[in-house]
C-alpha cells in the first residue's frame, strides 16, 4: 500500500477528521435514523387523516417539490449566513413543522406545512457538504464522502423499521420521533460546529481597494460556469435514470411474472453492496480523476438499466442491478464531493446546492417520465436509459478536469474564524 493511500484510508481520514466533520457524521447518522416523513406521510394521510390516495400522493410530490426548492436555499442560505446557523435553522424549522403535520386540521394546511417541512428540513444538505469540504483537505474530500453517505445510508435502511416499530404504538410517537432526531442533530450543531461565517463574508474584508460585496456573486454567477452546468445535468440525468429502479423496474418485473418478494431481493442486494464495499471500493477510485469516475459509472449506471431490456428471468434483473449498482458505489462520493472541489470559496454553499438540487429534481422527475415512457413503450424505457447514461459520458467528457486532485493541495481558504474551531486533544 502506497503512502498516499494511507494518508486517504478510510480510518485516517475519520481519525484525523476535525471534531467538526465529526459532529456531522453523527448528526447526519441521528437525522437519517428518524427520517420517517417521506416514507410514511401516504400511509398516515390515507389511514389517519382519512384523505383520498390522489390526495396523499399530491402531498409526497409537493413535499418533494419542497425538498428541491429548499435545496437552492439552503445553498444560498450557508453562503450569506454560515454553514452551522443554516443547519440551526433546519433542524429547529423541521421540527416544528414536522409536528404540525399530526395535528393541522385541514388538507390546504397539510399541504403548507408539508412543503414547509420539505424545504426548510433540506437547508442543512448544502450547508453540511460546504463544511465538509471547508474543513478537509482536497485529496480526502471523495473519501469522507463516501463516509458521509454511509452514514445516510445505514441510517436512512434502519429508519423504516424504527417508523414501523413507532406507528405500532401511535401515529403521534412518529412525528414525535423525527422532531427528536432534528432537535438532536440540532443539539450537536450547537456544541460542535464552528460558530463563523462562511467563506463568503469572510473574503468580504473591508478595504477601500477591495471589489464590492456584489462580487461574491449568486446563482447566476453558478450558471455562467458553463463547465459546472454540464455536470449539474449529469446529476439530473443521473438521479432520473437511477430513479428507475423504484418506478419503473417493480412494474417490468412483475409484468414477467415475479413476485414482490424477488423485487424486493433486488433492492436488498442493492443496499447490502453500498452497505459494506462503497468506501473499500472508495478508497481506489478517490485517486483517480473526477471525469473518470463520473464516465465510469454512467457506463455502468445506463448499461445496468439497458440490460433489463434483454430477456433472460430473473438472472437478467440481479445481472443488471450488480453493474448499476457498481456504478453507484463507484461514482457517488465522487459526484457528490466534486461541487466543493470545483466551487470557489465565497460561492461554495451555492454550487453545492446547485449540485444538490438537481439531483433531488431529477429524483422526482425521473420516476413520472420513467413510468410514462413504460406505458408507452414497455421494455424500450431501459434502452432510452441507456440512451440518457451516453449524455451523460459526453456532458462529463466536457465539463469535468481530467486530473486527479493534488494530494498536497489544501482545502478551501481556511481564513481564521471569528471564533476557533473545535479542537482535539491529541
């Protein structure tokens, strides 16, 4: 083993994470343990509420329109105000607002309240990757991203189980629940996020010689990176066809005649491999340079989804999730760490939420146009996936460096805070 991939293993890179990158790891954990929201609002709307199915679906999307539109402020928000008071006002707003839900007394009040969870529970996303990447170094930023996503991820599989466990008591204990997880994450915001401003007020040094605030820019500025822009289409195109695998591949698959239960063998085996081989598999590839990995796993991610279009049974669907699924734990730290990398410091919270906001757009998109184009035109839905994974290749090939991140260059400007941060005993 090489001395540079010691210095970006997975236990150095946790262990000489600052107590800040820490805090966030475990608050990201604790969020994700209680996020039960999305997962049970239809159920609690239909059975508690006693509204119509159309009407508990319209209230997930226009959560889901809430999450994307929180995404953008969110970005914005850690830029002009900080990283740790963005996350602040989430988690408190969550909170409040996810309790709200339980207990307002009419539809068009479900619907505010549920768009106002949506969008003010997203705030903290761009706010915590902009302080990941603020506060670790540029050849560890795949990797701890890779770690930030386990965390997601483990979380996010045992919250169901906790939901269900919490609904068997009382529909009541839910909310309560995911307000707790918020107020926790919260909590451990207070005590362990540094209290500074972002990168962007901090450049704002008062000097008569010094370009005006305005300079800093806005979303605007985001979108004259005509680089950047391609790759937030690769995020779209990338969240749209992954999407499939939720809308559109449970309809293919019993269409041939297979029970629920192989479908949901699939999406285990999914969540299993990103489980337990994302950061080993991390740990190679966070050397290589980021077009490559984003190429890499659009062939992988459009020539799994192409391959449900051959006939084969069931070894056609397992064949074709390992190879997208490899494209996930391939390609997902690094698609995700990639906006703080290409971000200039007083923009960082905006390019992140960019990144994230397309990704979350393509999210709610992906499975309408997928199930769409399945009524249409059956099996031809995977082929245009296919299709979507080459526009992918060509927008990377164009937009994204093709070198690999210096392992001795720094992370973002890290000006002096107003306050210090959190240190660690040795």
């Amino acid at each position: 083993m090489t001395e540079a991939t010691q210095e970006t293993g997975v236990w150095v890179t946790i262990r000489e994470a600052p107590v800040a990158v820490k805090a966030l790891l475990i608050g990201n954990f604790v969020n994700k343990l209680g996020w039960f929201l999305q997962v049970f609002l239809v159920l609690f709307l239909t059975t508690s509420k006693g509204f119509t199915d159309v009407q508990a679906g319209t209230a997930l999307g226009v959560y889901g329109g809430g999450t994307v539109v929180g995404l953008i402020i969110g970005g914005s928000l850690s830029d002009k105000i900080g990283p740790r008071a963005a996350v602040l006002i989430s988690m408190f707003g969550m909170a409040g607002f996810v309790l709200a839900i339980a207990y307002v007394p009419s539809y068009t009040a479900v619907l505010i309240v549920v768009a106002l969870a949506g969008a003010v529970g997203q705030f903290y996303r761009p706010a915590s990757a902009a302080l990941l990447t603020e506060l670790t170094p540029k050849h560890r930023q795949v990797m701890i991203f890779a770690v930030y996503r386990l965390t997601m991820n483990v979380g996010a599989t045992a919250a169901p189980l906790v939901g269900a466990a919490l609904v068997a008591i009382s529909w009541d204990l839910l909310f309560i629940g995911e307000a707790l997880a918020a107020l926790a994450y919260a909590a451990v915001a207070i005590i362990a996020l540094p209290k500074r401003k972002s990168a962007a007020t901090e450049d704002a040094v008062p000097d008569a010689e010094a370009p005006e605030p305005a300079a800093a820019g806005n979303y605007l500025t985001v979108l004259r990176d005509y680089k950047y822009v391609l790759f937030l289409v690769c995020m779209f195109i990338n969240a749209a066809i992954y999407m499939q695998y939720l809308a559109v591949l449970p309809l293919h698959m019993k269409a041939d005649g297979l029970s629920t239960w192989w479908f949901s063998a699939v999406v285990a085996l999914n969540g299993f491999i990103v489980i337990t081989c994302e950061l080993l598999v991390t740990k190679v590839v966070q050397h290589w340079a980021p077009k490559l990995v984003v190429i890499a796993g659009f062939v992988l991610l459009g020539g799994g989804l192409a391959f449900y279009a051959l006939p084969g049974g069931v070894a056609i669907f397992v064949i074709g999730t390992l190879l997208w699924t490899l494209a996930e734990i391939i390609a997902g730290p690094t698609m995700f760490a990639y906006p703080g990398m290409a971000a200039p410091p007083q923009l960082l919270g905006r390019y992140v939420g960019s990144a994230h906001a397309m990704f979350g757009l393509g999210s709610a998109l992906g499975p309408f146009l997928g199930v769409w184009i399945w009524n249409n035109s059956g099996t031809d839905v995977w082929l245009y996936c296919g299709l979507a994974g080459l526009i992918g290749i060509v927008l990377a090939s164009i937009g994204m460096p093709g070198k690999p991140v210096a392992a001795d260059e720094p992370a973002v400007d890290m000006t002096p805070a107003t306050e210090p941060l959190p240190s660690e005993s040795s």
